[in-house]
C-alpha cells in the first residue's frame, strides 16, 4: 500500500492549513473550485406520453371528447398542479431547474499521495438519475431540469464559492441545488438570499440554530445535526467503555458553534457518566501560523495531565491535522473519530497513530468497507444501483457510486417531497419533507426520520472502530437511533 513520505505530507498539510483553514471556524477542509467549474447545459425533458411534458388536466380532459363542455368539466375536475411560492427561483408549469455540484478530489489526492475510490462517472448518473425522475412524472408534474457544476476541490475559496452561488442563482436560476462540498463562510447565505433551496450532504459541522439561521432554504436531509452528531458520539463512547481507565482530553475549533455543541452536548454527557475531562483547548483555525501554535500548545497540556483519550469538537479535520502535529511531537494517544473526522484519510495516512481510535459512522459509503456493511444495503440503494446499471454505468462497489446514492436521494426526496407539497417553493418543500416523517428510505446513509422543524434528517449511526489487522475501521454494531 502506498503512502505519502511524513516529511512531504507535513509540508503539504501546512500548506493546505493555510490555504483552507482560513476561513469560518465552523467549515472544514479544502472543498469546491468555483474557478473550474463547468456548468453543463444538457437538459433531460423524458415525455411521460405522446403529448411530449405531461399535463395532469390534459389527460383527463382527453378522456372525453363528446363536447366541448364535457371536456371543460372534466379539466376542471383534474388535479391541480401544485403552483410556485411568490419569488421562488426555477419553477415554470412544466420544469423545475437542479442543479448539481461535482467535487473533483484529484488534485487533493495527489498533492496528499492520497489514494481515493473511483467513483466512476459522476455526470452521468446525475443524468440517468434525471432520466428515471423524468420517466416517473418529475416533480409535481414538472420535469427535472439538471444543471451539473464540477469543481475542483484544491482551490476553493470565498470569492470561488460566491462565483458559484452567482452561477446557480443568477445563470442557472435554480429552484434547488445540491450540494457535495462547500465549506466557506458565505456560501450557504448566499443561496438563501437567493431562494435557493440547498440539498446538503456536505460533512459541514451546522446545529440547530445554524439551521434556523438559513430556514427554510438550508436542508442537510441525510446527515444528522450537529448536535445530534456530538451527543451522539459522546453517548457511545461511554456506553462503549471507551473513556473507561482513560484521560480525557479536548480540542475544539474556537468557534461559536463548536462551544455550543461541548457546552450542550458533549460535556452533559460525560459529566452524567461521572467522566471528567482533564484539559480542554480550543484551536484558532483564521491562519497558519495561531493553528500550528493552539495545537503545540494543546500536545503540551495533554502530556502534563497524562492525557490518552483525545476528542475533537468542530469538524475541519481537526483530527488530521492533529495527529500530524502529534506525531512530530511525538505525542500518543487514542483518537474519538465520526464521520466529520476523514475516517479513510487517518486510516490511510496515519494507521501507526490509529490503534484504539473509535467512534461512530454516519456514511457508510465513505466510511467502512462494503464488507463491514452490506451493498446495497436496503431496497432504495438497491433501486439507485439498478438504475446505474441500466444506464450502463459501472458499479464495482459502494464508494464507486457513493456521490451518486447521495444524488439519487436528494432527486427522489425533492419528487416525493413536491408530489404531496401545496406550494412549490423552499417552504412548501420543508413542510411536505416534515410529513414523510420516518416513511423515506435512504440510499446513501444508515436511515433518516423528518421532524418538523428540524432540517437535518440523518437518524442513525453505527459504532465503528480501527482494526489494525485491516488498518481500516471497522463496524461494532447495528444502526443506532441517535434520539435511542
């Protein structure tokens, strides 16, 4: 197996430290180029009848044909498409406009020496996606428009994902889009302002109050909130014994949302468990230089408190850049890790300092293998496959289509969403999800369940740990409730 000399690892993290992490203290790693973007114009319009754009009146009208009257009786009788919201973006009587973002990866896993799954051709399932969606009625009788955006993850930056948003907003003039990985500051305002419903399934740390600040454009429908996340982990890792004989240590982004969450979510939990933590640090991510100081800071107060136990608040990677700045300091311990915590990256880069790492695993796809964790999974995962396969796409594994199951979920929710909603717009959508409630199977997660006034839907996770045998990490358990 191939892995990145240290010495040129470390200076490419500290050059993608600076190049990433200055920027809002909530976001993450290196995401989307809006400077390479390509928007792809095709557009899937698959007639459902003769008459080409199906028309629900139309077809009831046709039924009889003896007068005119009788025909007008029965339009009026027809069900009644459901109309647009006042200033929502995308939507005529016959089509509704996606669209789709594409993260391109490749840049990062060379300049990492990062080996990353293929995963195939991610336009085209978007296509044979829409295509099946079209086939089937679209969404409220309206057929799906795609608009596809590739983006070169390396480079992204505020000023990028603002060019993007203009492009989805103003060029594509989207009703929703779908989003795979922006992660600066201004990005999610600025479809908002816009009317923009976001579909995302970015690992983008948002809790609740970050969502109301964004109701009712801001959706992540298959991932769990933040603070759900958070309670969650720390849940397991005490019911799992994992704390147990250890000493506990914290590093936190220094962020708003992460000393809410710890405040909230993490600490309660422990403090319940009768766990004590020995030293808590928070990590200032607004350039290079404070980055690299908080963390060396951190190791130093880990080592006087005899710390082994350490837990990350805040996503960004922090875990990454952590246990490479642990390794040079020549610091040990076993690591908490989640889904927002690059699983396959720690395990593929730094498998030495992984032993005992444990946690849980909201993405199956990007997470475990398909032996930990059967492929497909369940019927809609089955259901998106199938539609891969039919289109003549290749389907080797689950991280081969993994994008694509997220895809297929966001098309099939939007569809099963608009077909009972009232008004077509980002409200309507919100209220016609809430009602689904836990009646939606996902593809590309372990479950979702939609409450009203919640706008993350992810609903289960499975405890997972590193197995040096495979130097991977491993499933410990069914999918668990995170609400138990």
């Amino acid at each position: 197996m191939h892995r990145t000399d240290p010495r040129r690892l470390r200076t490419v993290i500290a050059i993608l430290a600076i190049l990433t992490l200055a920027l809002n203290a909530c976001s993450q790693s290196a995401s989307d180029n809006a400077d390479d973007s390509t928007n792809t114009d095709d557009t899937t319009t698959a007639a459902t009848s003769d008459q080409g754009n199906p028309d629900p009146a139309d077809a009831d009208a046709n039924t009889d044909t003896d007068t005119d009257s009788d025909a007008a009786s029965n339009q009026d009788e027809a069900p009644t498409l459901a109309p647009a919201g006042p200033d929502t973006p995308g939507v005529t009587d016959d089509e509704i406009t996606m669209s789709f973002i594409i993260t391109d990866t490749s840049a990062v896993a060379a300049a990492f020496g990062w080996e990353t799954p293929s995963e195939g051709d991610r336009e085209a399932q978007v296509m044979a996606l829409v295509d099946a969606a079209n086939a089937n009625g679209g969404v409220a009788g309206r057929q799906i428009v795609p608009k596809i955006h590739v983006f070169n993850a390396i480079t992204d930056g505020p000023v990028a994902e603002e060019q993007l948003c203009n492009a989805i907003t103003q060029d594509d003039k989207a009703f929703a889009v779908v989003m795979t990985g922006q992660l600066q500051e201004n990005a999610r305002p600025c479809y908002a302002a816009a009317n923009t419903l976001m579909l995302d399934a970015t690992l983008y740390p948002v809790d609740n109050a970050g969502f109301e600040e964004l109701a009712p454009y801001y959706w992540s429908p298959f991932l769990p909130s933040y603070d759900d996340l958070v309670s969650g982990l720390g849940s397991d890792l005490v019911a799992s014994g994992w704390f147990d004989g250890g000493t506990v240590g914290v590093i936190a982004i220094d962020s708003g949302l992460s000393q809410r969450v710890f405040d909230e979510q993490f600490a309660p939990v422990l403090r319940e468990a009768g766990i004590e933590i020995a030293s808590y640090n928070t990590i200032d991510p607004t350039d290079g230089t404070s980055f690299n100081n908080d963390q060396l800071q951190a190791i130093v107060n880990f080592k006087e408190a005899g710390v082994d136990r350490v837990v990350a608040i805040g996503g960004s990677r922090l875990v990454s850049w952590f246990i490479d700045t642990s390794l040079v300091q020549n610091f040990s311990a076993e690591f908490a890790v989640s889904s927002y915590d690059a699983p396959d990256f720690n395990t593929f880069n730094y498998p030495e300092m992984m032993g005992g790492a444990a946690g849980i695993s909201v993405l199956p796809g990007y997470d475990v293998k398909d032996a930990e964790y059967a492929f497909p999974a369940n019927d809609a995962e089955k259901g998106c496959v199938d539609l891969f396969v039919a289109a003549g796409l290749d389907v080797t594994d689950r991280a081969s289509v993994r994008t694509g199951l997220v895809f297929c979920d966001a098309i099939n929710l939007v569809a099963a969403a608009g077909n009972q909603a009232d008004e077509i717009s980002a409200a309507g959508i919100s209220e016609a999800v809430w009602g689904l409630g836990d009646s939606f199977e996902a593809a590309s997660v372990y479950g979702v369940e939609f409450t009203p006034g919640i706008y993350a839907g992810g609903d289960k996770y499975v405890r997972f740990s590193f197995d040096e045998t495979c130097e991977c990490m491993t499933i410990d358990s069914d999918p668990i409730d995170f609400d138990g």
